[in-house]
C-alpha cells in the first residue's frame, strides 16, 4: 500500500505541473517516497490546526518542488480543493510556484533561494530549544506532585537537494546549528547526482556526510531512496539523537520512474506528453487528469489525519495542566507566540538628554535599545562577532550559547549569511530578534532581508559604521551603495537617524509595527540636535531647522549629516541665504504622507538639496537636477575623515560654496 500511496503522490503532482505548463517533475518523482515517509509516518501536525504552536515544522529549501509538496499536503488533508492544483502558479491562487508563507495553508516558510530554506530552519530550530528551557515544566524532585510533559517538543524537518548544500550558506547554517547542538533538526538531503547542467561529477564530488559529521552532526546514509522502511528507519534514529542535528542522506534518481530518469532537463522541464502517458499507463493511473485512486489516498489522509487528532488533543489537554501552574504572563506569552503582538510608548520616555556632550549613536541606541529589552519579553539577537563595535550588547540579559539558553543576546559568529536566515526563523517562531554587523557588510544578508520583507517578519537589522567617515578603513569598508539598495527593498523600513532622539524615535516605530527595519548608525559621536524629535520620526520627515524668514532654500539631510546640514544653515545665514534643514530618517514612511503634508515641508519655488554621504540613487525625485545632490557615486580612499571628505567634496566649505552658486 505504501508504493500505491506514492505513485498517487508522483501522479496527482505530475497532473499539477502538466495542468500549469511549467514545473519540476525531476524532484517530484525522486522525493516522493521521502515525503510520503515523512508525512505519513512521522510528522507530528493536525492538518486543520495549521498554526499549533507545537507541530512539527516542514521546511522545503528545494521549493522548486512546489508540486510535490502541494499534492502531498492535499492527499494529507491540508485545506486545499482540487482547484487551488489546478490553479498551480496561477495569479491569486493558493500555489504559487514556490511555497509561500501565509498563502499555502500549512506551509511553513517561504523558500525560493537554494540554502536560504535549511539557514531559516536552523532559527526555527533555535527557537524551539529556547521555548523548551523558557516554558517546559522543570520537575522539582521525586516528590513532586506534579508530572507534566513537554509543552514543547517538536522538530524541524527540511528537505535539501545537491543546489542547497552547494550554496555557501548551507555551510554556515552547518557549523551554527552543530556548535549549538539544534538536535530537533533534521535534513533530508535528496542526492540524486544532477543539477541543472548535468552530472555533479564536474561540480560537486565533497563528501557531504564527511563534512556535516565535521561540524558536529549526527550522520545517516539510506541507500535505496524508494525503500520507506529504510527512511523511516532514518528518520527516527535522527529523533533519538537529540544533542545534535542530524542529516540522512538519501540516494535517489532524478526523475525516478520516468522513461527518461537520470536526464538533467527533467529538472526544470514538464513532461513530454508521451513520457507522461507512458508512466501513468505503467501505474495503472489512468488518462484523466487530477483523479485519485480512493484506497491509497484513504490510506496517505488516515495516517496524517488520525496521528494529528489525538497528539494535538493530547496537547490541548497538557496545555490546560500547564495553565494551572504557570504564571499568568507566561501563559499570554505562549498564546502571543503566533500573533507577535506588543505595544509600548517609547515616545514618553525621559532619556534625560544632556545637550552639550556628543555621544556614539551607537551608545545612544544601545542605550534605548535595553530599555526596549527589559519591557520587550521576546527580544532576542546579536552581532556577527562584532558586538562590541557595534554595541548591541543586552545588558543583564544573559547569552544564548550551546549550554545556556535562557538568555537574549546571540553569539552568530563570523556568519552574516547565516545570522540574516536565523533571524527570520526566530521571527517566524514569535520572536522580535535584531541582528547587527558594519553597513558595508549587510550585502552579505540581502537574501534573507529580502525574505523577510517577502514574509513581512518582525526582524530588525542594525547596521553601523553606515559612511566613508570611517575613514583610514578605507574603500572596502565604506559603504556607499547599502543605502540606496535596502531603500530599494519593497516593504522595509530604513532609518537613518540624526541623534538619540531620533534613534528613540526609531525604536517607538519598530517597536509597535512588524515590518522589517533597518537601523543605520554612524561610527561618529553626535550631539543631540535642537529641533530633532521624537515623535515626528513616524511621519519619515520634518522640519528640523527652521529658516530664519523666507525659505530660499531647503536641504534634506538625514542621519550624522542633518549636523552637517544646520551648520551650512547658520554659515549660509550670515550671507544672507535663509535656508530650511528637513531631517528625513526614513524616506519610506515619507512617501506615504499625504500630499498636503508633504507641501507643508517644502514650499513652492525653494529648491531642494540633499547631503547624505552615500549614494545619489532614489533621491533624483527630490531636487530639480543631481548637481543639488551631495552624495556619493564612487567608491572613497583611505585617509583621515576629513581628507576622505574633501575628496568625495563633502566638506562643508565645498558643499556651501556650490549651494551658493546655484542659488
């Protein structure tokens, strides 16, 4: 019956990918057995509660076999109607050609990129090993009267193909969830020996196993990729190896079944229509497309479905033990696990500013930031090993590290790759985490920053060292392009703020929406700034000094440089120019002002400049022509700031003698 569920699972998928004219059908055959196995056999999910917090989680990093996964989640009992197959990769439908977050009932993660899926799961995992030492009932001796079980114990499972582990990510991912033990994941690595141009034996001969045992994880081989008896058998020595992660690796064919298995073009490629007829007369499937054989279908659903009832029933009831010892905040931490929800008024905090001494932004955000922590229960995060210089450090919070977890500050290593995936994973689990590393190095996250926009996740990044005033670190390490390529991501907040008010002002935003955000900070010490605010950071821009009378002019400016902006302001004034500083510490909540506001902030007939000591990109829609715009579009030299500056023509002097002559 087993083999008769699969050729169900391979065909209804095959009737999936042929219906829409485009998909996978490589993987589709080679890891069907492995997700029936999974599905049918292990997974510990009640497919009609989607969003129990206490399911295992599925993760498909090979998300090109979108197809698979949607026959076998609909043979399995999700909420999908034979339409929503039929409507594969169509607009507004409930499969689009990748899983998808929040679209597909069930999937658990959106994939797309190759390794990105196995990182976010190494968060996912993570945060299951941080909910089990917050929340699981910690006995209290032989003569403890109560005996509960665990309110959370569930895996992480993901389905990796030769592209994931190729992908440098993948490595990283590795050796982070090796070093912390992550022993609820599994990988099911699908080795079928082909990419897309053919054979591996030109591209990737490593021994993965050999690499994976390297870092700490717990190794399994199944030679025979159709065989369910020896998955399963994987699967659950992997479950009873809980101090590390585990990968089986499973040796199957491309295409498996086909006439033409083991071809590099059934990758990407549907079938060709007689290849098509050909298995399914071989299965006794039949010609009509999306018909299902009763019996095994009957038999895929009971298992899942069966399973599911009675281990969510059973957690139901252990969860109604646990609300009767647990304190009440700790129980609407649990019920807030899925919503993510907080509120709190940064606005009103009095951080006693003193006005006269400059201080590292970095400092005033840490500063802000531990405010946030000690009120913001599920806060967590940390740096790429740089968490000194860019001062992210919880204080009094504690570590997370492979022998403690009851802390909030994280230790990723040198693993920007890595920390961007893992933090998405925390946010999909219920956490507000935040990673930091040097703003020339957040390249290195834009995958990732870019899936969690794609899946609006709470994550926030904190980039520092954000101009060429870093100086003698020279052009590797000066940022110049970052800015105007994270504005460019659709659905993230990047702020660039002036001062600490600004920086509290940033934080109060954050803090009460859940979109990603971007934090860029400066390397400088900055004074807190008269006219700067608080509360008009939501609107993304104001007037932070006013002219004088008559505004001649405007000038924008935003993060370290609305200082360089007001002292242009006064030296302008002295020779008669009246001019208007707008600190705009993030563009993307500006543009969705109404236009009235917006008018208010710049008056008919003044022109507009712009200093940011970046590049000139997106700011064009500002000012009538780039010779208003100071900015920067080539890359700086090591040399002190100030020479960096003259350089780029960026000092002051230089910036107030072109205004002049334009105006």
């Amino acid at each position: 019956m087993d083999q008769k569920a699969i050729n169900v699972i391979r065909n209804l998928a095959l009737d999936i990918m042929q219906n829409a004219g485009a998909g996978h059908p490589g993987i589709t055959m080679s890891s069907a057995p492995i997700l029936y196995t999974l599905f049918a056999k292990n997974l510990k999910v009640n497919p009609a509660v989607t969003d129990w917090i206490n399911r295992d989680r599925f993760i498909m990093s090979a998300g090109h076999g979108s197809e698979l996964l949607y026959a076998t989640m609909f043979l399995c009992g999700y909420s999908l109607m034979l339409d929503d197959l039929k409507g594969y990769r169509k607009y507004d439908s409930k499969t689009p050609g990748h899983p998808t977050f929040g679209i597909t009932p069930g999937v658990d993660l959106t994939t797309g990129y190759s390794g990105e899926g196995l990182a976010t799961a190494v968060g996912i995992a993570l945060a299951e090993k941080i909910y089990e030492n917050r929340y699981n009932y910690k006995s209290k001796g032989m003569f403890d009267k109560n005996k509960l079980g665990k309110l959370f114990d569930y895996y992480t499972y993901v389905l990796v193909g030769d592209g994931d582990l190729m992908e440098g990510i993948s490595s990283e991912a590795a050796s982070f969830a090796g070093t912390y033990g992550l022993g609820k994941l599994i990988v099911l690595y699908d080795s079928n020996d082909i990419s897309v141009d053919g054979n591996l034996s030109k591209t990737f001969t490593e021994d993965v196993l050999g690499r994976f045992d390297s870092m700490g994880w717990d190794t399994h081989l199944v030679k025979n990729g159709n065989s369910v008896g020896e998955i399963d058998r994987a699967i659950k020595k992997a479950k009873s190896v809980v101090n590390k992660p585990s990968i089986i690796k499973i040796k199957t064919i491309l295409g498996d079944g086909l006439s033409n298995q083991g071809d590099s073009s059934l990758h990407n490629k549907p079938l060709a229509k007689e290849v098509l007829n050909e298995y399914k007369e071989k299965i006794g499937a039949g010609s009509i497309p999306f018909t299902v054989l009763k019996e095994p279908a009957s038999y895929i659903r009971e298992q899942v479905v069966n399973r599911g009832i009675k281990v969510y029933d059973d957690w139901k009831a252990l969860f109604s033990e646990y609300v009767k010892i647990l304190e009440p905040n700790k129980i609407k931490e649990i019920e807030n696990i899925n919503y993510n929800n907080f509120e709190f008024d940064l606005s009103k905090l009095d951080l006693q500013i003193d006005f006269e001494n400059k201080e590292l932004l970095r400092d005033s955000n840490n500063r802000i930031m531990n405010i946030v922590a000690s009120n913001m229960y599920n806060m967590i995060g940390g740096s790429a090993d740089l968490t000194r210089s860019t001062r992210v450090q919880l204080e009094n919070q504690g570590e997370i590290s492979p022998t403690n977890l009851s802390g909030k500050n994280i230790s990723f290593g040198v693993r920007e790759h890595l920390m961007g995936a893992c933090l998405n994973g925390l946010a999909i689990s219920g956490f507000r985490p935040f990673g930091s590393t040097y703003m020339a190095f957040s390249d290195y996250l834009k995958p990732s920053i870019r899936m969690a926009a794609l899946m609006n996740l709470p994550v926030t990044y904190i980039f520092t060292h954000d101009s060429i005033t870093i100086g003698s670190e020279g052009p590797t390490h000066q940022p110049i392009e970052q800015l105007a390529s994270l504005r460019s991501v659709p659905n993230l907040y990047v702020f660039r703020p002036a001062d600490v008010k600004e920086v509290q002002g940033t934080w109060n935003v954050i803090v009460n929406n859940k979109i990603p955000s971007v934090i860029s900070l400066p390397k400088t010490e900055i004074k807190a700034e008269q006219g700067t605010s608080v509360t008009e950071v939501v609107k993304g821009a104001y007037i932070a000094g006013r002219e004088q009378a008559v505004v001649n002019a405007v000038i924008i400016a935003t993060g370290a440089e609305v200082q360089v902006a007001k002292s242009v302001q006064v030296k302008l004034l002295h020779e008669g120019i009246d001019v208007r500083i707008i600190s705009m510490p993030c563009m993307e909540l500006f543009d969705v002002q109404p236009l009235q506001y917006k008018r208010e902030l710049f008056p008919e007939g003044a022109p507009i400049f712009v200093i940011e000591y970046g590049s000139s990109f997106g700011w064009e829609k500002f000012v009538p022509s780039s010779d208003h715009l100071f900015t920067i579009d080539r890359f700086g030299v090591s040399a002190s700031k100030d020479d960096v500056l003259k350089y780029c023509g960026l000092d002051t002097d230089t910036i107030i003698e072109k205004i002049k002559s334009l105006l």
